[in-house]
C-alpha cells in the first residue's frame, strides 16, 4: 500500500522551547492511523503544521502528500486538497441550524444567493452518512455533544475529504456516542477515506487503528503497525511516557469511618423546565474516608446532581433532606454549601472552574478569601505562601504561582482547580470528571491527591465517564441512569460489566 | 498544546524576573502620559505646568476622575454606566434646589445628594444584576430618563449662585496654616509627608514580596521607580504650594485614589470583583455572591457620580440643564486608556487615573495651543484608538 502521506524531518520551535523535533510520519492509504503521546508532546502542534495553520517556512521538513510535496500556506490550501482537520474545541456556530453550519464558508449559493433546496437536501444526505437523525434545520445548541461531533464530521464530509484528522474526537463523548463515531471511522474506511487520529484513550485506538505513533516531547518514540502484529497498551504506554506505568492506579489501604453525609429522596427539575425531573429520588450516602464513585452514561444527570448539592447551583424545585454528620443541613445557597464544608469541582474547567486571565494564585484563594485575610485585608505573604504551598504539594507546573491560569495544559489546570477547593478545607469533596483530558501521568498524581484526601478522613465523590478509573479508584460505585440510582457495588464486586448491564437492565425497565 | 512538558515530577522552577517587556507594558501608561505632557509643555511654551494652569487642570478634571474610579470597577466587574453623567447633571441640579430654593444648609444638602445617588445607583442596579438585563440599556435608560429630570428639576433653567461654603468644595484651597510665606508650607508639608508614605509603602510591598519569595523588579530598577515617583510628587506639590496652595478637590481625589486602590488591590471585595469580571460563574460556583457584589458597585458608582456632579455644580457655580453631558465618554475613554478591558476582569485604579490625565492634559494642551474643539474631538477620539489598540498589541505578544 502506498502513502498518501509522508511528513519528513518536521521541526518547529517556539521562542523558548522545541515544540517539535524531527517528526516522521508516514500515513499510508485507507488507514486508520493513530497519534499518540501525552499533553504536550506535539500532536496538536504537529497537525497543525499539516493543515497549514502554521504556513510553510515556519517550520523546517518536509511534508509529501500523495506523492507530491506541498507547501501549505493557509488551511484553505489545505482544505482544497482534500485534509480535514476536526478540532478538539468545536467551531460550530450554537445559533446557526445543523444545515448552516455544515455548509458555512461553502455556502450552496449563485451569486450569492442561497439555494436552501440544494443545501437541506445535501446536509440530509451527510446527516444519513454520519448517521445522524435530526432535522437539518435544528439548532446546534439544541445538540448535545456527541451529535455536534458528527455535524462536524458531516461538515467534513461535504467538503470532498481524503485525509480526515481527529483531535481528540471522544474526550467529550460517553461511551455509546464514542462507539458511534469509532464505527463511522471504520465506515469511512471501507470508501477509501485515510483517517488520523489523536486520543488519549488506548482501549479505542487499539479498537480501529491500523498503525500507531507514539510522540513524546516532539519526537517520534515509535511506528507500529497493528496488523502486522497486536500490540499491548502497557507497550504503548511505556512509550508515552518513557518509563513503565506499573499500576496506572496508586494503590491505597482505604480506612473507612462513620457515615459522613446522606442525601434521601433527593429531586431536582430541569433548571429551565419546571416539571421536567433530571433527578429523581436518589438516597446515597458517603462515608468519611471513602472515595465513592458516580457512574453512567453522559446526560444520565450526575452533574445536575452533584451541583444541585453545591447549594443549588442547578436546577430548580429541589426536594429531599441532606444531612451532614447525621445533622440535618442548610445547603440553600453556594456559600452555606462552603461554610458546611462541601466543595464541588466542576467537569467544565474553563467555563465554571477558573478565572482564566487571573493568576494561579488568585485563583487558588477565590473560594477561601477569608483565609487569607484579616478583616477583609488580603494578606498577600499569606497568599503567596499558600499558592506555592498547593503549587509545590500538587506538583504544578508553572513558571511561578503569578503565572497566568489561561496558560497552563488542562492537567495544571485542574490541579489549580483542585488547589482551589482543597485550600477551602471542605469535608466533602465532589470531583465532576476530575481527569477529563489530561495525560496519564498527570492522572496518576491526581489520583494521588484524591487518595490522600481520603486519608485525612474526608469523603469524596467522584463523577467519572471512564469506568476503568472507577474501577481502579473507588471504594463504591454508584451506578446512575436517566435520574435515577440504578445500581450500588462494592469495590470488590464492580466490573465494567456490571456496571453497563445495570444501565441497560434500567433502560429495558423504563421502556 | 504546544509546550514541551515531561511526566516526571520536575521540581518546581526558581521564580523569574519579569522581563522589560512586561515592564513596557506595566509602564507603557505613565510613559505615554508623560510624552503628552513634555509634548504640550513644549507646544505651549510651558504654559502647561505653571502653577496657575496646574491648579485649573486639577479643578478641570477631578470629577473626571472621581467618576472613573466608580467606572473602573463597574468595567472590572464586567458592565458599563452610561448614565454617569445625566447623574451628575441630576444631583447637581437636586443640589441647586436645596441650597437655592430650599436654603438647605450645604452640608445636609450634600448628604442628601449622595444618598440619591447611591439611590439611583441601587435602582439601576437592581435591574442590571438581580434581573440580568444588560447595564448597556439600563444605564442607557438611565442616561435618558436623568438627563430628562434634570431638565424638569430645573424647570429648563440654570439655577445659581451657591452658597460661599459650598463653593469651597471646588474652588477652595487647603488653608495655610503658617502665615507670611511666599510658599503654601502646610501645602507642601502634606506632599512631603505623602512622598514619604509613598516610598514607605513601597519598601514595605518589596520587603514583604521579598520574604514571600515572588518575583519582582531589580532593586535599581525599584530605586528608579521609587525614586522617579517621590520627584514628581514633589514637583508637582511644590509647583502647586507656590501658586494657591492644595484645592480642596485634590484632597478629596487623592483620599479617594488612595482608597479605591486600596479596596482593588487588598481587599477580598476588590479581589471578588475581579473575579466576577473575569468569569462570572467560576466565581459564583466560588461561594461569591456575584449578584449582591455586582449591584454594589452600581451603587458605588452612583455615590461617585453624585459627588462629582456637586464638585461640577460647585466649580460653575450654577446648575445648568447641560451639566454633565458626555463626561460617560471621558470616564469611560479614561478607564479603557487606562488599561481596563472591554470583556471584564482586567482594570487599575492608578491606570483609570492616569487615562483620565491624559484626556485631561490633551483638552487643556489644545486648548492652551489653539486647537479647535472639532479637532480636539477627532485627536481624542485617535488617541483613545491608539491606546486600546496598542494595550492589545501587548496582550497578544506576551
């Protein structure tokens, strides 16, 4: 089988630091080639110099696409030669319809004028491709995002792709809709699109790829080809991080207590739609010293759960008694929730968790000013003195703690989150996906940091998509569907499994 | 993305200096400011700095200034006030009625004033941060529906003379205390204490940063800055003690920087504005009652534009139904020149300051050099451009 794509010698830098360093990549014909490598290592900077967003002559190398060397100077050129690049952060407009949005900057239009026969009926022909069942004239922001991935795709699609790129295309999809999207690849396939594409989950890619690189620190580690051979993810692994991840779970010796905090017959209605229950009856409850998890399928409501807790910040017509140390407890606004030692961090790092222009430091004090300050002055050595207390303890990676939060890759990002709630000294620590896109070894620490917290006899639950760390971290799992507890497992009856059937076997139920 | 980063647990790296790129930026105000001013000075023969023109510019643009210090943190939070200057033009025209028709004493008269218009600040804020409707409009109704009672208040008339007291607020000087000298000594002993306090608190920030271990300037550079500063308070003092002495307004302006920095820089409601302009629902989810801290800096803002519309009424004079109009664009031109940004959560009190000096020290220069208003106009308006334009340029570099 031929190339359809050779990038040679790529090397680029940034002022300061080498962001890549004689990259080789060979992609051959109708493959389904995975990219590889921890934050940072250059995968994204790496697609970046293909599609043309960095222009030739910033980078040194060559890049030979179906057997020709190009010099991409835009993405347009690019584009036109049929590479396709999906970004991990969506570009869809969320108040354009799905049919806008798949032909925007390639309006079906003559002379300026749009042909909207022409338009739905070529976005309903995508949309079955991609298979996809919405009206092409539904608003984006009306999908969730499994279904604003595929649109993206379908915008793909129409734009004559033969080498389709994904970044990232699952970090935000559950399970199913990241099993839909790994199908359509292989469907791409079989009609002779070549695909790239860059995850950090290893069970997936050992699903589709058909060969893999490994990139760290913006060289190429190594090439496999998986057919020729299978390849087992502690290799891939060893790769990636350059050393052997024994265990990707640190062990813990769990020192269970007394209940901590139960919740009974807790509802919450849809914070738009009054009626509409997102929540319905739940009892659960978490012991001091317990790590217990939440799991379900994306949407099942574990976030609008957790955050209705967090003093009401969602929902509405909020019902059930909470009790904290077997004491009933008012948990009406965000700062009682704080004040009763109750700390929720957000799955959504950017938009919810932190001020992203702010420092680290400022950052890390937000939700305990009072305790760095004396009647109401800020104490700024005692500030200094805790954020690089948390920047040295949670292993941040800064230049210093007045560095910019904006700055920081997603697994220092969320350190900060955590530095932030752990400073606020709360006894209930609810973590919303606690590791969502962040590299392996910046997991493990945070997995780290959470088992020390239950040590010190705090209780933790932790909302998760990933089964595998449930599995590895809880003590119990709770399994959730569509606003309901499903299931309950102890640690050592839980399997992945398990965990599934109990969804299916509600779904079955509720139908 | 693009940052090379390894798994291993790298110890954490030894803080850096900040480069003079990051003081170009930090500094880049004052040196702009300070162009202007050796620009004008030359224009006018230096006319601009002679102890009379010095006085006038304070007198000119204090209620400018004060009323920046209130945009500023409205800005910071994430909204806008249009409606500062009808506030102004109300509550000088509601003291007007007092003193004049009523014979209120000044000082009841002036309580009162500020009461309505932390009153009015409340009821625009009410709107703006418990029924999110965006203060572009609230303010904008505002600016109508004030400019309008102003109009009705004063029956379409100007309304004068004031009281003498009153009229101190504005023209008067800092009394001196020892007789017979040329110079203002008290004048000057307070700006000679006010260097010292300046340098002292400087020393104190650098020895605290020093034992925290955050990075900060060299110590020539601090010396240079340090010393530049106390030169220039100095200057300035001792130009101004030769002439009247210190305007009362500059007392006033000086407490109220003192203090409004202060609030921004060390207090935790200063901080949570910050936070609430930099991302709304992160602070919320932070335990910060954004709602509560957004309507306050409105009423905030209302007790400052009632002050300077006293401080403009006292300066004419009189209350005219013109009062006040389009000082919103210098007091928000101020606080964007001076670095605050257009999205929130970004903004100094020292850097709405200086903006306001500059547009201050522009209107006087062309005045002085003959400029007309329509071109005063445009070069403002290019200046204004120039500045934000410049203040992305540096964002987008670093």
């Amino acid at each position: 089988m031929d190339a359809i794509l050779e990038m040679r010698g790529i090397t680029k830098t940034f002022p300061g630091v080498n962001a890549l360093d004689n990259v080789n990549l060979v992609v051959r014909r109708g493959e389904i080639h995975a990219i590889v490598g921890e934050n940072g290592a250059g995968k994204s900077t790496l697609m970046k110099v293909l599609s043309g967003v960095y222009p030739h002559g910033s980078y040194d190398g060559q890049i030979i696409y179906q057997g020709e060397e190009r010099h991409f100077r835009t993405i347009a050129d690019s584009e036109k030669l049929g590479i396709i690049i999906i970004h991990q952060e969506l570009a869809l407009v969320p108040q354009l319809s799905i049919a806008e949005n798949v032909f925007l900057g390639n309006e079906q239009a003559r002379y300026g004028v749009i042909d909207w026969l022409a338009v739905m009926s070529r976005t309903k022909a995508l949309l079955a491709t991609v298979g996809l069942d919405e009206p092409p004239e539904t608003l984006v922001t009306h999908l969730g995002v499994g279904k604003q991935q595929l649109v993206e795709i379908a915008k793909a699609l129409s734009k004559e792709v033969k080498l389709l790129i994904l970044d990232e295309p699952t970090a935000s999809l559950n399970e199913s809709d990241s099993n839909v999207l790994l199908e359509l690849l292989l469907a791409f396939q079989a009609q002779g699109i070549t695909s790239i594409l860059i995850s950090h989950k290893l069970n997936e890619i050992s699903k589709v790829a058909d060969s893999i690189t490994v990139l760290r620190d913006g060289a190429t580690v190594e090439s496999f080809d998986c057919r020729a051979e299978p390849i087992s993810e502690d290799r891939i692994i060893r790769n990636m991080v350059g050393r052997a991840l024994d265990d990707r779970y640190p062990k813990r010796e769990p020192a269970i207590g007394a209940v901590l905090f139960e919740v009974r017959n807790w509802s919450v209605d849809h914070h738009r739609h009054a009626g509409r229950q997102v929540v319905k009856n739940i009892d659960l409850h978490i012991r001091r010293g317990e790590i217990v998890g939440l799991a379900g399928l994306m949407g099942a409501g574990r976030t609008e759960f957790a955050m209705s807790l967090f003093g009401r910040a969602y929902g509405r017509n909020i019902s059930g008694t909470a009790t904290l140390d077997g004491e009933p407890v008012d948990l009406s606004s965000i700062p009682k929730a704080i004040g009763h030692g109750i700390a929720y961090a957000t799955e959504d790092r950017k938009h919810l968790g932190l001020v992203l222009g702010s420092s680290i430091m400022h950052n890390i004090s937000l939700a305990n000013l009072d305790g760095i300050a004396r009647h109401t002055v800020i104490d700024d050595g005692r500030e200094s003195r805790v954020a690089n207390d948390y920047r040295r303890q949670l292993k941040i990676r800064s230049a210093d703690i007045l560095q910019i939060a904006g700055n920081l890759s997603g697994g220092n990002q969320q350190k900060v989150v955590l530095s932030k709630w752990l400073y606020a000294d709360p006894r209930l620590l609810i973590l919303d996906e606690p590791t969502r896109g962040i590299d392996i070894g910046a997991k493990y620490e945070i997995y780290t940091i959470i088992n020390r917290l239950a040590d010190e006899g705090k209780g933790v639950l932790m909302i998760s998509s990933e089964m595998p760390e449930l599995l590895g971290v809880c003590d119990r799992i709770y399994v959730m569907n569509e606003g309901r507890l499903v299931a309950e497992m102890d640690r050592a009856e839980a399997s992945q499994e398990k965990i599934m059937r109990s969804i299916v076997k509600a779904g079955e139920m509720a139908s | 993305m693009s940052v090379k980063l390894t798994a291993d647990s790298r110890p954490p790296r030894q803080p850096v200096k900040p480069s003079m790129r990051g003081h170009l930026r930090e500094y880049g105000m004052i040196l702009s400011l300070a162009v202007i001013v050796i620009f004008f000075e030359k224009m006018t023969n230096g006319a601009l700095l002679l102890p009379l023109n010095l006085t006038n510019l304070v007198l000119q643009n204090s209620y400018i200034v004060i009323m920046a210090l209130g945009m500023l943190l409205v800005i910071v939070a994430g909204h806008i006030d249009l409606s500062v200057g009808s506030v102004a033009g109300f509550i000088g025209a509601m003291a007007a009625v007092l003193m004049v028709q009523f014979h209120l004493n000044f000082i009841a008269t002036s309580v009162l004033c500020l009461i309505a218009g932390g009153a009015i600040g409340a009821a625009q804020g009410y709107w703006i941060a418990f029924f999110k409707i965006p203060s572009f409009i609230v303010t904008l109704a505002g600016m109508l529906v004030f400019r309008g009672l102003c109009l009705v208040v004063l029956a379409g008339q100007s309304i004068g003379p004031f009281p003498p007291t009153f009229q101190k607020l504005s023209s008067g000087f800092l009394p001196d205390l020892v007789t017979g000298s040329k110079l203002n000594v008290t004048s000057l002993a307070l700006t000679i204490v006010l260097t010292i306090a300046v340098i002292g608190l400087g020393l104190r920030n650098r020895i605290r940063r020093q034992r925290n271990g955050v990075a900060q300037d060299s110590a020539l550079f601090f010396g240079l800055k340090i010393g530049v500063m106390a030169i220039i308070i100095l200057g300035l003092g001792y130009l101004l003690s030769s002439y009247r002495g210190l305007p009362n307004v500059l007392v006033i302006m000086i407490v109220l920087i003192a203090l409004y920095s202060f609030v921004t820089l060390r207090t935790t409601i200063g901080r949570r504005i910050y936070a609430l302009g930099g991302n709304e629902k992160a602070a919320k989810l932070s335990g910060i009652k954004t709602e509560r801290l957004a309507f306050l800096t409105f009423v905030n803002m209302g007790v400052l534009s009632a002050l300077a519309g006293l401080i403009f009424a006292a300066r004419l004079n009189t209350a005219t139904p013109k009062a006040g109009t389009s000082f919103e664009l210098d007091v928000i031109a101020a606080c964007f020149i001076g670095g605050a940004s257009a999205s929130g959560g970004v903004g100094k009190v020292t850097g709405a300051v200086i903006g306001a000096f500059v547009m201050g020290i522009m209107n006087n220069g062309m005045s002085i050099v003959g400029v007309g208003i329509d071109w005063q106009q445009v070069i403002k308006g290019l200046v204004l451009l120039a500045a934000v334009c410049f203040d992305v340029y540096n964002r987008n570099r670093s």
